[in-house]
C-alpha cells in the first residue's frame, strides 16, 4: 500500500503548525507570561525552547521520517529486538488519546460560544457538554478520515492562514480600544503588563512554568511529531522546519497575547486581579464573553474569536487523533474509516467522562501535560541520543545529503539531544514532584 505523505514543505509546515498552535497559545500563553514576569519570560520560554525544545523537535521528527512508519512500530523498526522500547511505543498512543479526550470538551465548549456569539441559543441541559464533545469529536474525525494530503494538509493550508488573520485582526481591534472615561487602565496597559521584563519574578518555578508551556504548546513528547514526522518528505529539511514551527508557535502565541490582555486591561475593573487569578479556561470562557459585548463591533468581534479557537483546537485535535489512527492503520490492518471510527468511540467514551466531570478532566490534563508528556519527549531524546547513532542524525539532517549541514551544528545538537534537553526535562519532572 502507498504510504501517504505531505504533498510539499510548506504543507508540513502548516499541519505541523496546526498541531502547534492551540488553545495552549490562545488561554495559557497570555497569562503565564502576564504573570510570570511579562517579556523576562518571554526571553526565558525562548532560551528553553532553543536549548531543550527544539533538539526534542529534531529528535521526534527524525523518528518518523527515519522509520515512515506510525509512532510504535518505528521505534519498534528503529531499535529491532528491543522489548523496552517496544513497549515504550505504546506510550505515544495512549498519550494522544488521553490528549484527544479532554482537548475535544474543550474544543466543544468552544463550538457552544461560537454558536452563542451567532446569536443562538443551543439548548443546554446535563447531556450538552457530551453532545458538544461528539460534534467536536466528529469534526475531528471527518477532516482525518479523508487521509493525510487530502484531509489534514488540504485543511490545515486554508484554515492556518485564515486563523493568523482572525486573531491579528482580533489584536488590532482589541490594541486601538478607547480609553474609558474614569478607568484606571488602558489597552497600553495591557502591552507594558504583558511586554515589560520584570526579572524580579524569575525563580525557580517561574523557569519551570516557561518549560512546561513550551512542551505543551510545541504538542511535543506525545507521539505527534513522530507520526507527523514519517509523512515529511525525505529530502525535506528537518531542522529549518523545526525553527520555523517554533517561531510561528511563538509568534503566534503574542499574537493572541495582544488580542487577549489589552481588551481585558481595556474594559475590566480589575485587570491584575483578573489574570493573576486565571490558573483554568476562565479568562477564556468567563471573562472574554463578558469582554466583547462592552467592545464597538463587539458581537463581531467574539464570533470571529471563538471561531478562530474552534480552528485552532481543530488542527491540534486532527494531530491527536492521526497518532493512534496510523497505528491502527499500518498494525492491526483497519482501514482508514473503520480506524476513525474506532478511535472516535474510545475517545467519546473518554471524553463523556470528563465532559461530565471536571476533576477527572484536570486529573487528565495534569496526567498529560505534567508527566506523560514530558517522559514522552525525555524518552524519544535518549533514543536519539543512545540508540541511533550521530550518523542517522546527520543523515536526517542533511536529508541523505541533500543539503550541506555543518560539523559543529551537528556536534552541538548531538549534545543537546544527548544530555541537556534530557537534563531539562528531567529538572521539569523533579520540580512537579516536589511543588
Ligand atoms: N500544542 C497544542 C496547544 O498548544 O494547544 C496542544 C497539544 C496538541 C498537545 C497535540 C498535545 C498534542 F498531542
């Protein structure tokens, strides 16, 4: 069977992206880094992604294309006999499921204020949230049973561009607020809360909360970037399409930075209260649909808002959900319908559970976000770095030879994936253990 791939550069770029860019970027970047020290930690999310993210990037990405094939079965080909590492695939299915599971209520959750800023009012009961997990679920499922190129890529190429314009357009409308008469802040506020280095909230913790939204946020350690990794072409350069997935993650999360804290410094009372106080979805489901009726355009402005989160969960959710259908696909022999079928139900029932109860849907997201991912991306390093050798590294960087690599590029990165980022992640897995 012809293995499908990316149909071009640009569309990895763009699908891998979509798996980047998320609800991470859009609820949790605005206020970490409003909370965490504005633009020191910025500065900080940026040397961590450098130094321990993006070999981690190389590392996932290299996997798949070595192998092309889905997450278990290339590190099952990569390292033959190795039981340890057999089982260790697993792992990249289960964690994206768990991943799908809660990602899709929220993904619901978003379709339902869409709806609402449209001026509907969906019937809302007990069973809602389940039935808007399911539709979100369905989406989901029917832009990737239509296959790599002609689902994920052709989907991704339109909707990327589209969801960068919404929330640029969101930023600017938010950044030319009026001032309202008698308030205490303003947008400008809003730019210095988010933009002004204040390395006197650099700890400990502070670097930590950098590291763990960086991992989130790149969707890395879960099973993604190798999968995504095996449709990459083979003389497609991997490293250039790493640096740039991460620049545009970045990009894009100040983007939504400036569409966020601005509006919120605009037209709250309390604003500092407001975002130091955000440690769930609320700033984004609670305080946002409040923000945009006091807005001129406002109705506008909030359709186009949660439409834009609704693309941006979709093109990660998409991501989750290829992991375990590849598996099944190229393992167990399902076709490519009956294996979306499968993974919708489990990640229905899933997702019913936590649709219907938050605790369990924190308990996975902690599950996910603080453990699995990080051993995900600390294990796809060590097999890097100690069971392909520094050839396959730059045989994958050079793309077989396509294109020149430098010697120190390589020796720099072989250390990087060989002991820091495993250093680094294993520092982020000491820190929760004992916070
Ligand atoms: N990177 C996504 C975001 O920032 O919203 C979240 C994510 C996607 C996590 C894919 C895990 C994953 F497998």
């Amino acid at each position: 069977m012809q293995r499908d791939s990316f149909g071009s550069r640009f569309g990895a770029l763009v699908v891998i992206a979509g798996s980047a860019v998320g609800l991470g970027n859009i609820w949790r970047f605005p206020y970490m880094a409003g909370t965490n020290g504005g633009a020191a930690f910025i500065i900080l999310y940026l040397v961590f992604v450098a130094l321990i993210c993006f070999p981690c990037m190389i590392a996932e990405l290299m996997i798949g294309r070595r192998s092309r094939s889905n997450a278990p079965t290339s590190l099952r080909a990569l390292a033959p006999g190795r039981r340890a590492w057999d089982w260790t695939g697993k792992l990249f299915i289960i964690i994206p499921i768990l991943v799908l599971s809660y990602y899709c209520v929220i993904g619901g959750v978003t379709m339902e204020f869409f709806t609402r800023s449209l001026g509907m009012n969906p019937p809302s009961g007990n069973w809602s949230p389940v039935v808007w997990t399911a539709v979100f679920l369905l989406a989901t499922g029917l832009i990737v049973v239509f296959g790599v190129q002609k689902g994920i890529e052709r989907f991704s190429k339109v909707m990327m561009p589209l969801l960068f314009i919404i929330v640029i357009l969101i930023a600017i409308r938010a950044l030319t607020l009026p001032v309202r008469p008698g308030a205490e802040y303003s947008a400008a506020d809003g730019i210095a809360f988010l933009f002004r280095p204040d390395f006197s909230k650099i700890d400990g913790k502070t670097c930590l909360a950098a590291l763990g939204q960086a991992f989130f946020s790149l969707s890395l350690g879960s099973g993604v970037l190798m999968t995504y990794g095996s449709y990459i072409r083979p003389h497609d350069n991997l490293a250039k399409t790493a640096g740039q997935i991460a620049f545009f993650d970045l990009l894009f999360a100040i983007i939504a930075g400036c569409a966020i804290i601005p509006a919120v410094f605009a037209l709250k009372d309390n604003p500092l209260a407001i975002l130091s106080d955000n440690t769930d979805s609320a700033l984004v489901f609670n305080i946002l649909p409040d923000v945009f009726p006091q807005m001129p355009l406002g109705s506008l402005v909030g359709a186009f808002f949660f439409f834009a989160l609704i693309l941006a969960a979709l093109t990660s959710s998409i991501s989750q959900f290829e992991v375990p259908v590849s598996y099944l696909v190229e393992e167990k022999g399902l076709s490519r319908t009956v294996a979306c079928a499968a993974v919708f139900c489990i990640a229905l029932v899933l997702g019913m559970a936590c649709a219907l109860r938050p605790k369990v849907m924190s308990a996975f997201d902690g599950l996910c976000a603080n453990w699995l991912m990080p051993l995900g991306g600390l294990l796809a390093l060590l097999f890097v770095g100690w069971v392909l050798t520094r050839g396959d590294l730059s045989d994958e960087l050079s793309s077989g030879g396509t294109h020149k690599v430098g010697e120190r590029f390589i020796a720099v990165l072989s250390f990087a994936i060989r002991y820091l980022a495993p250093v680094g992640v294993i520092a982020v897995f000491l820190s929760q253990l004992f916070s």
